[in-house]
C-alpha cells in the first residue's frame, strides 16, 4: 500500500463515516480498498472530543442533565448519524417481524416507521441516563469505547457473511483487502483495549471489553438468523448497540 492509497484510505474513511471537514478526494478503487482500515481513527477523533468536552464540563460546573443531553448529541453530529441511521432502518425491519427478505426490503425503504421512531426515543433515552451516571469522571477512559466499537464494526463487515451482493457493506468488503483489514481491527481493538485497562482501571476496562464481547456474539447470531447476513445497516445497528453497552456496563461499575 503506497503513500498516496493510504491518504485517500484515511480521507475516504472520514468522509464516509463522520462530518468531520477533510480535503475531498476521488474514491478509487485502490482508496477505497483499504478505508475500513482508518474507521476506527474516527472513533478515536469522536472519544478525544467527548474526553475534551467532559473535562470542559467539569471545569465549569455543568449540571448533569446538560451534560447528558450535549454528551448524546455529540457522537451524531461528529458523525452526521449515519451508524444511527443504520439502527433505526434496523430497528424498523426487526419490528416488523416479517421474514428476512421482507426486512431487508425494509431496511431499503426510505420511509421512517414507528418502530424505528419508538426504537430511537428509547436508545436516545438509555444513553443519556447512562451518560448522567456515568458522569465527567468516566472520561477518557470511556474514549476507548468509540474506537472499540468501530474496530469491531469494522471487523464485522470484511469477516461475516453478506445477506446481500449489493449494498455498502458488500462494497466495503468486496474492495477492502480482508486480510490486511482484518489485522487493522485486530490492532485498533486491542490498542482501545489496553487504554480501557490503563485509564478506567482493570474493573472499567474488563467490563466494558466483555460488553463488547457480548455484542459481538449477540449480532452475529441475530444477524444470520433474522437477516441472512450482515449489511451496512445491520454494521451501524451493531455499532449503536456496542457503544450504548460498554457505556452502559461502564456507569455500572464507575
């Protein structure tokens, strides 16, 4: 991989998943074979603005429930909500319980539900009371849990079977290098690992990581039982639902 690949890797990876401002270039197909690589770089950019952001609000007293409110919109307008897009269009085809075929034709459809809308007040609801218990205190042990995520995420797209040929995720996987994108997430999970262990302490970083651990398994199975497969969709669901458990398994014992 040449210089030029890896810095159109890196752009490609944050234009696609974030809203974060970088120079715009052309997806190659030699750019794109390698982005899913830099994914968890963007987790990283998201859990040092969290950090700075908590120890911003520590040092003027913000009152819990603001805290709370601007620590849950921080994530979706870092990454314009495109892992949260993928978890209501998600949350709309599991609702439906219909067979695979008919959700993933939901997952296609444009329209907004009432399961996806019920399914987002309630994980919007769940992160902010996980994010007030948690406090300013978690912080940057917690930054670890957005790159965990993505390495995961990321591992998932390249590694579990397709419920579709088409689609962003068989894209991804199709022009990705697996191998080489597989030891990148292998490598950015276990860096987020070791800087759980070694800011949250060996309780924190152990739970959260068994969190994830627990996620993992969890959208495998559901995702080759209900779907077929993973998708796009079923990568962002998975990504939502990873980081509101490690938070959540993180308030538990901070």
């Amino acid at each position: 991989m040449g210089a030029k690949e890896v810095y159109e890797s890196l752009l490609i990876a944050f234009a696609m998943y974030s809203r974060i401002p970088v120079p715009q270039v052309k997806w190659t197909d030699g750019g794109m074979r390698y982005a899913l690589c830099f994914f968890p770089l963007v987790g990283a950019v998201v859990g040092g603005v969290m950090a700075g952001f908590s120890w911003l609000a520590h040092k003027t007293g913000m009152g819990s429930l603001a805290y709370a409110c601007i620590g849950t919109a921080i994530p979706l307008l870092l990454t314009g909500g495109i892992h949260m897009d993928g978890f209501l269009d998600v949350a709309d085809a599991r609702g439906s319980c219909q067979t695979a075929e008919r959700k993933l034709e939901i997952m296609k459809d444009p329209h907004t539900g009432a399961f996806a809308m019920i399914g987002g007040c309630v994980y919007l609801l769940l992160y902010l009371a996980a994010l007030s218990e948690l406090g300013t205190a978690a912080f940057p042990a917690a930054a670890g849990v957005y790159v965990l995520e993505r390495a995961l995420s990321g591992w998932s797209v390249v590694s579990f079977p397709k419920a579709k040929k088409d689609g962003l995720a068989s894209t991804f996987a199709r022009q990705a290098q697996r191998r080489a994108v597989q030891a990148a997430m292998a490598g950015w999970g276990v860096a987020a690992a070791v800087f759980l262990f070694w800011a949250g302490g060996k309780t924190a970083g152990g739970t959260a990581i068994a969190a994830s651990a627990v996620a993992l398994a969890w959208y495998y199975r559901m995702a080759m039982r209900e779907f077929g497969g993973m998708t796009g969709d079923l990568a962002g669901y998975f990504l939502q639902v990873c980081e509101l458990g490690m938070l959540g398994a993180l308030a538990a014992v901070l």
